[in-house]
C-alpha cells in the first residue's frame, strides 16, 4: 500500500516514492540545547518518530538524522537578540559548553521515557563548522551571498524563489523593524540573514567562535540545517520535518541557501507538525504553563500517557493540553493495556473451545484490522484512525472471552497483532503495566483511608467523589480499599 503524506511544498498530499527504492533519508530539525525541551517540542519529535516506524513498518530503511542547535540560534529568529546558548550560560553561571552538554543529555535521556527512537545520526553544529564554512563559500561564489564589516549574509533578492516555501512574497516581509535586530548599514536587505556573524561589534566578546576566510566568529543558525543535511544524506533526500514555527524563516532559508549553492533541490517532502497550546494559549514562562516531561511524571503519569495524548490528534491539528485531557489519555492507554493482558492470559481453564468455525471468523477480523490500521497510517499518518482500530480490535477479543467462544491460540492471533500495530505507535502496550493508577490518584485515595479510620464520613466521601471525578472508583472490600478505572 502506498504511503500518503502532506507536502507542505505543495501544500497536498502525494504519493511517497523514495529516491532510492527501499531507502528513504530523514532529517529532522534538533533542539536548541540552552534549557530543558517541553512537551510542546516532544510533542513534534514524537510525530517524527512516527513517521519513522510507520516508513521502517512498510518495509523502508531508514536514514534518520537530527541536529543539536549548539550555537548561533539568537532569542530572535531573524538574527535578532542574543546567542541562546550565552543566555543559558549567564542564566546558570556554567560555560556555554556546559550548558550544551548538560541539556543534550537532557535530551537525549527524555526520549527512550516517550520511546522515540534516537536518530541514526544525532549531530551537534560546533561538530560541523567546516561543513558550514563549505556551504557558505560555495555561496559566496556563486554570487548568493556577501560579506560586511560585521557578518556574512544570503541575499535573498539574488534567489528569485524567497518566499514560496512559507507563501510570504518579499515585497510583503516585514523584517528589521525592531530595535533588537542587528542594524548593519552595509546589508542589502532587511530579509538578508547570517550566514556568519563575525566576532565584533555587540558579538566581540562571543564565546563560541572559529577562524573562517571571513574571519573569526560563528554560524548563523539556519545554515547548520543545509551543511548537516547534505553531508550525511545528500542533496536532495527524502523528507525534512519539523513545526510550524519553523516554517519561516527556518524552513525557508535553509531551502533558499541550499538550492542556491547546489542548483538542486533540498529535500522532496516537507512535513510540519502542528502546535502544542496549554489550556488554550500558547506555552509562555509569564503564564507558568511550560510544561516538561519531569512534570508529566511528577503528577503521576508515564510519560507514554503522553504519548498516547498526542497520538490522539493528527500531526497536522493544533492539539490542546490540559491535565484533565492527559488523565482521559491515561485512562485510555491503561484501558488497551488492560484489555491487551486479558487477551495475554487467553481463555479461563475450563472454558469450552471455540468451533473451527469461530476461529476463521477470529483470522478475518484480524485481517480486517491489519489492512484499516495500514490503511490509517500510510493515509499521511492517521493515528487518531489508527487508534480507533486498536481499540475496536481489542473490545472485539475481549467480547469474545466473555462469550467464551474462541480458543486460545486464536485469541492470542489478536494480542500478537495489536502488539505489532505497537511497532508503530511506540505505547509499550506489550510491557507489563507497574500501575494504572497515576500517584495523584493513590494519594487521595491514602487521605481518603485517614479520614474513614478517624470515622469522619464526610470528608471520606468528599474524597470518594474527587476520586470519581478524575475517573476511577475507590471500592472498600473485605481485603481493604481497591482503586480501579472508571469504564
């Protein structure tokens, strides 16, 4: 079955053909290593992981490679504010070698805890300054770029395409307004970005720098994305991905100061994942709704609950965080975890054997299953679709064992095919569960004991209702309290 994707190049679906038949090349836009990834970045890596399993599930070998922003993406994105690497260097007192190496690790650690696969080639910038310095004399060269007293810039008048990428014509860009931007005299344009800032001016005392033929300094930011790109998988590859945000002028610059020094183009498909907002506004430190992964654990959650919650939109939908929609997400991926260990542990010893008959019937809805699941995923990665079919497969086996009408060995046909769909959607559904019920919940519960062995009702009963409202039951048993999903 071909896989679809939405190429915002041409803003539509097409049918995805690798340039090299069975191997597609991914590159994937990295962190900026100056403080911790929230979920609204991982909420982009965990799409891009996605798509990997989903090309590695349709028989593709995949090439993955991501950077590490380590130097020259400044606070404003059009060569506006200051290095953030030097920012989280005077924010922690540390060496801005410090601060990267400490937040890549950071990285690097959050991502087997939201099972997204670590690139093939994971590589930081200040790793790749002489592939950037070849990138940019090519420029220089051919005529796209020029040098000031202070940086080394894209002329984006001399790239007759600027623009197209993110749908802004030039003439409509309003760039260098701000009193933040650098004011160069010498440069052409106000849309011309670095290619190289030289170490003087409000960068003299810049810690990051290396000698280059237009002197000492340090890269702008997009061009770490073409040099990273084009070395470890060519030009053109595959698929580039990233968000929204990177759009422009990220996206659109790297296409430009790519296709300008090589005359062909970047990468064929262009995939852009939608925002993360917070209780309906965009994540922002001022309204204390930046949100990492350690929080998501700290409530009580597995970081899959996480991951289970994106999947729940398509990449492309503008997808809403709140605590209560991740305790639903919770709720939701303990339930397959639960029905998935049902179906593990088969018929009851006892029960009577399903008819050959039953157990055909079993095979066809299976194979009903795997071609919808296959179906959702190639149609530009419907995971809310593909969800739904696990769900459905799954009510579907367990129907069957509270009628105690197939076998075991049929049952199972089930369990083993949700776990391959498992391949691809990354929930550990096939690991066993420490808990289905998040810590927040257990505490109340705890509280809720106090107050019943101090024999004040009420206050028990406020905290049975709390329970309830976050969708579980507190049940008192003959063998003490018994905490179980709401269905």
């Amino acid at each position: 079955m071909a896989v679809t994707l939405y190429n915002y190049r041409t803003l539509k679906k097409e049918s995805f053909r690798p340039l090299q038949q069975g191997s597609v090349g991914l590159y994937t836009c990295g962190p900026t290593v100056y403080n911790h990834q929230h979920i609204g970045n991982y909420r982009t890596y965990i799409f891009e992981d996605v798509l990997r399993r989903a090309l590695e599930w349709n028989g593709y070998r995949v090439r993955h490679v991501m950077n590490i922003t380590d130097v020259g993406h400044l606070t404003g994105d059009v060569d506006a504010g200051e290095d953030k690497l030097e920012l989280g260097a005077k924010r922690e007192k540390k060496t801005v070698w410090e601060v990267a190496r400490f937040y890549t690790r950071s990285f690097l650690r959050d991502l087997p805890l939201l099972n997204i696969k670590r690139a093939d080639v994971v590589a930081p910038a200040t790793a790749h300054i002489a592939d950037q310095i070849r990138v940019i004399r090519r420029l220089v060269a051919r005529g796209y770029a020029y040098e000031t007293p202070t940086a080394v810039y894209f002329d984006v008048r001399k790239f007759k395409p600027y623009g197209k990428y993110s749908h802004q014509p030039l003439a409509k860009l309003k760039i260098g307004a701000r009193a933040e931007v650098i004011q160069d005299p010498a440069k052409r344009h106000p849309a011309d970005f670095a290619l190289w800032f030289k170490r003087t001016g409000k960068f003299k005392h810049h810690a990051m720098h290396w000698p280059s033929p237009w002197g000492d300094g340090f890269p702008g930011w997009h061009i770490e994305c073409s040099a990273i790109s084009s070395k470890h998988l060519g030009q053109p590859f595959d698929i580039h991905t990233g968000a929204v945000d990177h759009i422009f002028p990220h996206h659109t610059n790297e296409i430009a100061q790519s296709e300008a020094a090589y005359g062909k183009p970047l990468a064929r498909f262009w995939l852009e994942g939608a925002h993360l907002v917070v209780d309906g506004r965009k994540m922002s430190k001022s309204l204390g709704n930046v949100y990492l992964i350690r929080d998501v654990i700290n409530r009580g959650f597995d970081p899959l609950d996480f991951r289970y919650f994106v999947l729940g939109a398509h990449y492309r939908t503008q997808l809403n965080f709140t605590w209560k929609a991740l305790a639903a997400a919770a709720r939701g991926r303990a339930g397959l975890s639960n029905a998935i260990e049902r179906i593990r542990r088969g018929p009851s010893a006892g029960r009577r054997s399903g008819s050959l008959r039953d157990e055909v019937e079993v095979l066809k809805v299976v194979a009903a299953a795997e071609r919808q699941f296959r179906a959702a995923l190639t149609d530009d990665l419907n995971t809310p679709k593909a969800l739904a079919v696990v769900n459905e497969l799954l009510h579907y086996g367990n129907s069957l064992l509270d009628r105690r009408l197939p076998t075991g060995r049929a049952v199972r046909i089930i369990g083993m095919t949700v776990k391959t769909f498992d391949r691809v959607l990354g929930l550990g559904l096939g690991r066993r569960q420490k808990s289905a019920i998040p810590n927040a919940v257990r505490k109340l519960a705890a509280e809720r004991e106090a107050f019943r062995r101090a024999k004040r009702w009420a206050e028990a009963d406020k905290l049975r209702e709390r329970i309830k409202k976050l969708g579980y039951l507190a049940e008192d048993t003959v063998d003490g309290l018994r905490l179980k999903i709401s269905r």
